[in-house]
C-alpha cells in the first residue's frame, strides 16, 4: 500500500475489450411523496468499469444504487441488471441477482452481535449455502488478507476503526464474488490517509476480481483514484459525464466547484 | 382542516394494521420456508429464558408472598384460613403468574428487541442482510419470536412454582404449616382447567412480546431517537396486547370450563 506522500496516479483508461453492459438504466424516475428525487436518469455500467457518481448530498446518488439491487422500486424508467428488468423481478429472482451483486453501506453495516470471522461466514452459510468448514475457513481468511485485515478475524466489530470496519464490510461483499460492486460513499468519515488506502483497495480488488463497480462519493481524492468515467448528479439528474480529466477543464460551475475543492 | 387531519389520522391507523398483517404473514411464511436457524434459535432461548429467570423468579416471590399476607386477614375473617394455600395457587397460576411473568418479559425482552432490531436497522445490517441475499426474517425475526413463545410459558410455570414457595415462607411467618402439606394442598385444588388454559394463554403472550418487539424495531425509522422510540413504543404494545389477550382468554376459558 502507498505511503501518505506518494502520488497516486489517476486510474488509466481501461484496453479495448468487448464492453458488455451489465447495468442499463433509461429514464429512472423517483419520488418520496411530493419530492421528486430522480428525475430523469440514464447511464450504462459496462463489465470492469468503474463509474463514479458524484453529487451534493440529498441529490438521490443512493437512492439510484438502492433502485439497482431491488431495495427500492423506481417509479418509472427501464432498469436492467445482466439483461434482467430488476423492477419486474420475484422475490426468488431478485435474490439470485443480489448473489452476484455486492453493497458497501456507508458505515460498513457490519452485525454487531459477530466477530469479524462470523460476519464473513454469514453470507456464506446463508446465501450460498456452504457447510465444508475447511473450505468456509479458507474463502474467510483469503478475503480478509486481500483487504489486509487478517488479524482482526476473531475481533468484535466494536474493536474496529472506521477504516477497518469498511475493510470488513467489503471483504463481506466480496466474499460471495460478486460481479458488480456498489459503494454507498466508501471513503466518507475517513481520514485522508485511509480514505486513499479504502480507494487503492476498490482499484486493486477490481483488478483483481473483475467486478464492475458504481461508487458514489462526494471524496475528488476517490473520484481520481478510482474513476473510468464520472457522472455528476444535481437536482435528481446527470448534468455532466466524462473522465476526470475531462471534467476538469469542464465550463459547468456545478462541475466547478467539486473540481475546485481546496484540498 | 380538522377533518383532513382526522382522516390523516385514520389512514395511518389502517396502514399500520396492514403493516402488521404483512410483517405476519412474513413471519409464518418463513416458518416454513426451510433453513430454520437453529443456533440463532437456541441463542435466543438462552437471551430470554434463563438470562429473565432471577428476575421472574424475584418477582414471583414477591408476590407469593404478599398475596399470602393480604389474603389472610380477609381469609382469617372468613374463618377459611385453610383455604389460603389453595386460594393462592389457583390466583397464581390461572392469573397472576401468567400476567406478571408476561409483563415483566414486555419490560426486558420486547424492549430489548425493539431496540436492537431498531439499532440494526438505523446501521443498515437490515439491509445489508437483505441486499446479500440473505433472510433477515428468518435469522432476526422468526427465531425471536418462536423463542419467546417457547421460553415466556416455561418462565410462568417457573415463576408459579417460586410464587408458591414465596407463599410458604410467608405463610410460615405467622403460623405453622408443613412444606408437603402446603404443597399438597396447593397442588390438589389445581387441575387441568386451570393449568391448559394458563399454559396456552402465555404461549400467546409470548408470541405478543416476541412479534410486537420485532415489529416494532423491524419498522423503526432512520436515526437513533427511532431506536429509543421502538423499544418504548415495543414495551407499551406488548403490555396493551397481554391485557387484551388476557381478557380475551379469560372470557374464554370461562365459556369452556367454568359454565
């Protein structure tokens, strides 16, 4: 991992390879009651991108991410994930598509009431199902020293720092190889060191694992880091997209002003 | 403005029945819905059962003894003083055993579902279960209300047994009675009337702390105030609904076994 003083590059673009579409979103639309939070949202995730979401908070960045895994049901729009209509989903359905899909809440949401150990067996004895302890024991510890928390395996999550927690809480969602990552503001109440260790990690568990990822922040450090292509959401819609480096020369002020952040 | 508000107030009524209708019917379907987490069920019987057992017992002491000294003036008055450990026994066991041990269970157990639950689902592991894939239903809600149902009975029938010797010690403070005749005689004025109609009854009022607790913090809002907020409103509904349940049973029981 880099040191606090080293520059880290801003992510180079990704070879030309077939770009297969794993998440189509056109004309989402949702409101709470009389507030309309997307208004008109559009985007296509391909297979090992990274799409950075940036936005002013209440703007609805979690509520679009939220609308791709099923926790909440879009008003109208077409919502696809691998070809599938997420909004016309069974139950069953929607559980098999959370299995390749993998969240990062926030604060981590790891179960309390667990050790770190029982936390990553969780999803899977209870989703994929596995019984072999040898092989649980193995798919555990190899998780947890990909996100370099190998230590902290018989820890309660109380124990834990903010950064470990989201560590843990991303070793939980990879452990079930999800195909598609979605990160609910990963680098949010970290400081600067950290919250640059937390965004070379999503890089190399990338690499690494081939997910697709979505990752919402208002952290431009993470939107360096781990951006292919940013959209920036105000007022329930995207208002510009591109690289970071193009946004950078961008003429919006709202664009602007997230570019202009004094660091 | 008013009737606006009044029809406001009706609606969120009928939409927090339908709540309840939902959050039940999630509940029965995932009885059987295969996967019962055994651990956590067995985890929850140990939470509830034996982590209330001192305080149900202490409670049902009490109150063993203070029937028998306020029964007894009235009894002595009577001239029926050898009705007092039958009069006890039948009190505890058809009534206050049942409600006291339920009620003392509203207070700790639903509470504290109410709250952890809410504090799960204000830190989002209510919903990372649920974007897994996993069943947060089944693991957080099913094996606490099943274990509630299971464990508040056998806490009762303990409590009754407590009571009752609490009733002997109070008993032998002012006059003299053996330990096997005091039983004797409370064990011989019960029968099977009044012990179904009991057990069946806390078996109710389990299930009324376990699913008001769970619901109560399953559907808590965002925040840490909703977290107080569940585990006040869980304590207030379960008590409300043992008293419902109670009169209920009691109507009853009455029309079945006491013409």
């Amino acid at each position: 991992m880099k040191g606090p003083d080293e520059h880290i590059e801003p992510k180079q673009e990704a070879p030309e390879t077939k770009p297969e579409v794993v998440i189509h979103a056109k004309s989402i639309k949702k409101s709470f009651g009389k507030k309309q939070v997307l208004k008109n949202i559009s985007f296509d995730l391909k297979r090992g991108e990274n799409i950075v979401v940036l936005g002013k908070s209440g703007q609805g960045k979690s509520v679009t991410i939220q609308c791709v895994v099923g926790m909440l049901q879009p008003d109208a729009g077409t919502l696809e994930v691998f070809g599938e209509d997420v909004t016309a989903m069974s139950d069953d359905d929607l559980k098999q598509l959370r299995m390749k899909i993998g969240f990062l809440f926030q604060g981590g949401a790891l179960y309390d009431s667990m050790t770190v150990r029982e936390n990553l067996e969780f999803p899977l004895t209870r989703v994929l199902k596995l019984k072999d302890k040898k092989e649980i024991d193995k798919k555990v510890e190899g998780v947890l020293d990909a996100v370099g928390l190998l230590d902290a395996i018989d820890k309660m999550p109380s124990y834990l720092s903010g950064g470990m927690r989201k560590r843990v809480g991303l070793a939980r969602t990879l452990i079930v190889n999800p195909e598609i990552m979605l990160y609910d503001e990963p680098t949010t109440g970290l400081d600067p060191i950290t919250s640059r260790e937390i965004s070379e990690l999503i890089n190399r568990l990338q690499r690494k694992y081939e997910i697709s990822s979505i990752i919402i922040t208002h952290d431009m450090e993470c939107a360096r880091i781990t951006a292919d292509r940013i959209l920036v959401m105000d007022e329930g819609g995207y208002i510009a997209e591109g690289s970071y480096k193009e946004l950078e020369k961008s003429d919006n002020e709202m664009v602007r002003s997230f570019f202009n952040q004094p660091s | 403005m008013d009737a606006q508000q009044e029809l406001s107030g009706w609606r969120k009524w009928m939409e927090s029945i339908g709540d309840y209708v939902l959050f039940f019917s999630r509940f029965f379907r995932n009885i059987f819905a295969g996967g019962f987490e055994w651990s956590e069920f067995v985890r929850q019987c140990y939470e509830i059962g034996y982590r209330s057992m001192m305080l149900v017992g202490i409670t049902s002491f009490i109150m063993g003894m203070v029937l028998i000294l306020q029964l007894r003036p009235s009894l002595i008055s009577l001239g029926a003083e050898s009705m007092l450990p039958k009069t006890l026994s039948v009190a505890l066991v058809r009534e206050i055993g049942p409600v006291i041990t339920a009620i003392i269970c509203a207070g700790k157990i639903a509470s504290s579902i109410g709250a952890e639950l809410g504090s799960m689902k204000v830190t989002e592991q209510i919903d990372a279960m649920e974007v897994s894939g996993a069943n947060p239903v089944q693991y957080l809600v099913v094996t606490r209300i099943l274990a509630t149902s299971f464990m508040i009975p056998l806490l009762a029938i303990i409590g009754d047994a407590i009571g009752l010797l609490g009733g002997f010690l109070a008993l032998n403070l002012t006059d003299s009675i053996s330990f096997s005749l005091y039983f004797n005689k409370c064990i011989a004025s019960l029968d099977f009337t009044d012990l179904l109609p009991a057990v069946v009854k806390t078996v109710l009022f389990g299930f009324a702390v376990g699913f008001v607790g769970c619901y109560k913090g399953y559907h808590s809002n965002k925040g840490t105030e909703s977290v107080g907020i569940a585990a006040n409103s869980a304590v207030v509904t379960a008590s409300l609904w043992i008293f419902i349940i109670d009169a209920i049973a009691v109507q009853i029981t009455s029309l079945l076994f006491y013409k």
